[in-house]
C-alpha cells in the first residue's frame, strides 16, 4: 500500500476516534462526570496516535523489514528511543524498567499477572518497597473482576485472565500489610470500573516508557511498541493520560 495513503487513512481513523470520543463526552458528562469522560477521550485519541505512529512505521519500511529493524531515526516521534513489537519485548527489558527506578515505578495491565503471579511476585514486592522506602511513588492500575473488557479478551484470545486479576489482587492485599502509614500513601492502586475499559499497557520509571495498545483479537500478535524518554512531550502526554485513567478508578481495597 501507498505510504502516503496509509498514512491518510489513518489519520481519518484517528478522526473517527475524536469524533466518537467528542460523543462519548457529551453523553456521559451528566453520568460520569467531566474528569471520567475526558479520560475516555484522551485515551481513544491516545490510541489513536499509537495507531499512527505503527501506520507510518509501515509505509516507511520495507515490506520484507520487521517492526524490530526499524530505527527511532525513521520515525519523527522526539524522545522516541525505539518500536519493536510488543512480542519482542523481552521479560528483562519489562524488569529493567522497574530496576532502574529510583524514585517512581508506574504500570497499567489488565491483570499485572506477570508482575504479581508466580515467581516473579517477591521481586515485584520487593522492589516496590525500596521504591517507596526512598520516599518514591508507585502507581498501579489494572481492571477488575467485573470488568467486561475480561469476557471481551476470553472471546478474542481464549485466555481468561480472571484467575490472574484474583492472584493479583490476593498479592496486593499481602504486599499492603508490610507497608507503613507513609508507605501506603505513596502507593497508589486504581482499579478502573466497569465503564471504563484499559486501552492500552504502559510501564515506566522517571527516566524512560515502554507503551503498547491493547488490540484484544490481536493482543499476541506483533502489535507496535514504542520505547520514549520520560522527559518529552509524547511520553508527558501518555503519563497525564495514565493519570486521567487512574483517577478514574477505584482505590483498591475500598467497598
């Protein structure tokens, strides 16, 4: 396909998205609330944007090229360091993001299984707590339970995430008791409702991203990832929308 006709064609999408989002926000105003709705917005245009840097990346490689050979030159994103598919990550490079925090850890998923489940839970535990022993900030958001965007993920991925969502939040609880007054208030733990679905992944330390859309039917597949210094204006703008999101949310533990 024409570079530049992809590109258009994306670009129309990421209208329809405003246009949809503009909706949305005039709708729910009265029932979520202004901060709710702008929330849903930025995140659908967020989206969006992702979208276009993929389209871009697309039309400027070569079709035989993977998403893992194409330099951060070849995209005109400042602060972007890298996109690569979010297949090609690596659980290191995931990990190196929370070992190289020193004073904020943030992280958004659908049920933080791979970083509360199984073997990797103690280390998660732990580095948060010297996160926090620093005087730091960790924000965490993730879906609940009852959140229908998990029977969206079963039907389209065969894989409910239910159980993990469980083993989370059973870790959490845990992880909450060996935590002081001051701990805890640095903590944050948001639990978005069930209007509001998780577009997209997105982990990071004071210093650096790494940010991925959630897809659903293709969530496996090599869906573009994009690694961008924490000080420019593209990774502010996710941040404040991951803000947006969080407040959103439920506290976690609250009735």
């Amino acid at each position: 396909m024409n570079p530049n006709r992809t590109s258009a064609a994306t670009l129309v999408l990421i209208a329809v998205l405003s246009l949809v989002a503009l909706g949305l926000f005039t709708v729910n105003y009265d029932a979520l609330g202004s901060e709710t709705a702008i929330g849903v917005l930025v995140s659908l245009v967020a989206s969006g944007v992702l979208s276009l840097s993929a389209s871009v990346l697309q039309g400027q490689r070569d079709p035989q090229e993977t998403a893992s050979q194409v330099s951060a030159s070849q995209v005109s994103i400042p602060g972007l360091i890298r996109v690569l598919p979010k297949t090609d990550v690596t659980p290191g490079e995931w990990w190196k993001l929370m070992d190289e925090a020193d004073h904020e850890f943030f992280l958004a998923g659908h049920s933080l299984g791979k970083w509360c489940g199984g073997t990797h839970g103690e280390r998660f535990g732990e580095d948060i707590i010297r996160i926090l022993a620093k005087h730091g900030k960790v924000t965490l958001l993730t879906l609940g339970t009852d959140s229908p965007q998990l029977q969206r993920l079963k039907l389209a991925t065969g894989r409910d995430y239910t159980k993990a969502v469980e083993e989370s939040r059973d870790f959490l609880h845990k992880l909450l008791t060996k935590l002081d007054a001051d701990q805890k208030a640095r903590l944050v733990i948001s639990v978005l409702p069930e209007h509001a679905p998780l577009p997209y992944t997105v982990v990071g330390n004071e210093h650096t991203l790494l940010t991925a859309m959630y897809l659903s039917s293709r969530d496996r597949d090599e869906v573009p990832c994009l690694e961008i210094a924490r000080k420019s204006d593209a990774a502010i703008s996710i941040y404040d929308d991951f803000c947006l999101l969080v407040k959103q949310g439920k506290e976690f533990g609250s009735p």
